[in-house]
C-alpha cells in the first residue's frame, strides 16, 4: 500500500470510554475493552471526530472501553507482524486492502444493517465474488489528475479540453513556457501514484483476465511506462523531484507553480492550508488504449473486526454507531473525502465540483487502483521503483518491465 497512514505499535494509545448507543448494543452490556487501531495521526481531524464519535458512544454504555491507537510511521509492517504473531487488534484500518490482503482475518460484515449502503464505487475492490464485505467505509478514495485551474486557464486549456495524452501534453508544454512544473511529483514515494493511475487506461478487458490469472502482461506495462518516460524527455516534471515531499506536492498546487499531480486526494485538502482560495479540482484519466476517460477509486479509511476478538459483537456496535448517517458524515467532513455510505452527507471540500461534474452529473466510469487488483499482494513497492527509475533514468522501459515481471510471478507463486 502507498504508505499514505502508517502507524507503529508503540504509538500512544489514547483511551477513552465507549459504548453502544442507537446503532447496535454491546455484548449483552459486559464490560470490556477494544483496541482500535485507527490508522490516523493523533493530531488530525479524523482522529479528534473518532474520539469525540466514541464518547459519545460511551455515555449509553458505561464499561465499555475502547483505545484508540494513533498513526505512527509504520503501519503496513507493523500490522503485518501483529497479524503473524497472533496479537490482532479488535477492529483495524484496513488501509486499502480489507478484501484482498485481510479478509481472512476480519469478521465478514455484509449482513450489517448499514451494509446495504455502502458507495457503489467501492464494490469493486470491498467485495468479494459473493458479495462479501469486511470493512466498513467511513469515506471513498475517488479522482483523477489533480490541477491548479489557474494554470491551466492560463495555458489556454478548459479541463474539458483534456481528452487525450496528447491534450494533456500539449496543455503541460504551455504551462511549463509559462513558468509552471508541469508535473509535480513528490519524488520516489509518490512516483508509484502516476504509474497507477495511468496503467489502468492500457489494459483490456482480456488483458486484466490475465494479470489476475497469474499470466503478466508485459507490454501493456511496458506502454504505461513509455509515457511516462515521453513526459520526462519532455521535461515536465519538477525540478526538485527527487528531494519532494506529499507537503510540497501541496503547497505547489496551491500556489500555482504546478498544473497536474497525480495523487491521493488529501494533497488538495492540505493545499488549502497554504492558500484558502486555492482553485483546484481533478479530471478524468485519458485511457492509453483509446477507450473512454475513467476516474481511479478504491478503499480509504475503512475499519474491520478480528475474528478474534473477545468481543465481535461489541466491535460490530461501534462500527454500526459510527455508520449512523450523521457520524458518517463527520467522519467524511475530516478527512475532506466523500462518505462512504450514500445515506451520509457530502461535505464542502476542495474537490467538491470535480465530484459533482464528472461523478454525480457524468458518472464518470470509476475503476479501481490498479495495483489492489491486478498486481499480487506486496509488489506495491517494485510498482513505485519502476516509476521513479524512468524519471530518474536509472532504468530503461525493458529492465523496468523484467523487474516488475520476475516481482509478479514470484509474488503470485506465493500467494497460491
């Protein structure tokens, strides 16, 4: 997973005290405690809206505790090491992978009442082939290719206008004439995101049958790659890649030295901290192989139950407190993310009219992050070292395309 949340298990646990109320009761009302990993920093607003959720679910059920363990740096490695020595949490962000890396761990939760509500876009990559679902959604990871609409206005371009590679190209020449990094890209960590969002547009149906199939298609790989090499030659990305962070990444956004980024979406949230009247929004990623136009989504902050734990049915409480319409919609608001069950609502963010253009109004196709789907479990990191190797030309198109192939069939052998 692109380590967007992370957290190490030393991090503080904040505790406070939580019980069932409204959305579901806890274990017949015995006392216990829950630890919940929340996958968040402790200085965020999702976190301080989880904590203020939980006291209020606690005031309806006294003796029942939960702690709420803050993001560090590490989360992925850590989870993997709690999960393999057995010490599992009771409920844990599944930052991104709730079906295809932890479902064996989580208590199936598709026959929850608020089940039925969870976003249509998050199907694809929340369900199994039955429909089962082991997490639930507090908000949905969904765009495009982020941009500074002054930028590209005055490059001369709508964002209707950026229909093709080549619109977006020729778009990204006038700005970087215009003093502008074309790309911005917040160097090796970030440089997995531009390869994922692109790759999904070179595959066909056929071809994706067989990446799941343990068959890897090289040289639709090798085409995702091709263009990303082009707008190197090109010189469109930032000078300072290699040095970049995700902060930078926003604050070039916000103050208009960058046209397009490919990124998660809380980057155009925190661009507002540096500018409050930051005019960005997304597009539609143009498809490599010519088909149309399609936005990337997948799980973003979604929390499961262990099948271990001592209380499953004090866990499904909570998670059915906060899947109550108005604390999904708190949940949305702090992460600046749209809900992830339709019967929230949509909070005031930055990329609010991008969502209601090209979701709510042309139901835009959405497809899922490539690699939670078509790549096998762990080969998220060859993914980003192939990008950042052409950018960085220490590798050409061919060696890139070998790695990520020998990563696959190893990879895919193993997890047989």
């Amino acid at each position: 997973m692109k380590s967007r949340l992370a957290f190490v298990a030393a991090a503080a646990a904040l505790s406070v005290s939580l019980a069932a109320c409204g959305g579901g009761s806890a274990n017949s009302g015995a006392s216990s405690t829950l630890e919940l990993q929340t996958g968040v920093a402790a200085d965020t607003s999702e976190m301080a809206t989880l904590k203020s959720i939980a006291a209020d679910f606690e005031k309806a059920n006294p003796g029942k505790k939960i702690n709420l363990v803050a993001a560090g740096t590490n989360y992925e490695n850590d989870i993997k090491v709690r999960l393999s020595s057995g010490n599992i949490p009771d409920i844990w962000m599944t930052h991104g992978w709730s079906l295809l890396r932890y479902s064996k761990f989580l208590t199936p939760l598709q026959n929850e009442p608020w089940a039925k509500n969870v976003a249509p876009a998050l199907d694809p990559v929340m369900k199994d082939k039955d429909g089962a679902l082991y997490a639930m959604p507090t908000n949905v990871d969904i765009t495009g290719i982020m941009y500074n609409k002054d930028v590209l206005a005055k490059a001369g371009y709508k964002p209707e206008d950026i229909k093709t590679w080549d619109d977006f190209m020729k778009a990204s020449q006038k700005a970087k004439a215009n003093g502008a990094s074309a790309i911005y890209a917040g160097g090796k960590s970030m440089a997995g995101t531009i390869l994922d969002h692109v790759i999904s547009g070179a595959y066909s149906q056929d071809d994706l049958a067989k990446m799941t199939s343990g068959t890897f298609v090289g040289d639709k790989y090798a085409q995702a790659l091709d263009l990303i090499a082009k707008w190197r030659d090109a010189g469109l990305f930032n000078p300072d890649y290699s040095s970049a962070t995700k902060t930078d990444m926003s604050k070039a956004l916000a103050q208009g030295q960058a046209l397009f980024e490919f990124g998660p979406s809380p980057i155009a949230d925190d661009a507002l901290k540096f500018n409050p009247k930051a005019n960005i929004g997304f597009i539609p990623i143009p498809a490599l192989n010519g088909g149309p136009a399609y936005l990337d989504t997948g799980e973003r902050t979604a929390y499961g139950i262990s099948k271990t734990s001592k209380d499953v049915a004090g866990a499904k409480a909570f998670l059915a407190f906060l899947a109550k319409p108005e604390n999904e919609t708190k949940m949305a608001a702090a992460s600046a993310a749209p809900p992830g069950l339709t019967d929230a609502k949509m909070s005031e963010g930055p990329l609010n009219s991008s969502y209601d253009a090209y979701v709510t109004q042309a139901k835009t196709p959405a497809v899922p992050y490539f690699d939670r789907v078509y790549l096998p479990n762990g080969a998220w990191s060859t993914m980003g070292n192939n990008a950042d190797s052409i950018i960085t030309k220490q590798s050409d198109v061919n060696g890139a395309v070998q790695q990520m192939e020998s990563t696959y069939k190893s990879l895919f052998a193993q997890g047989k």
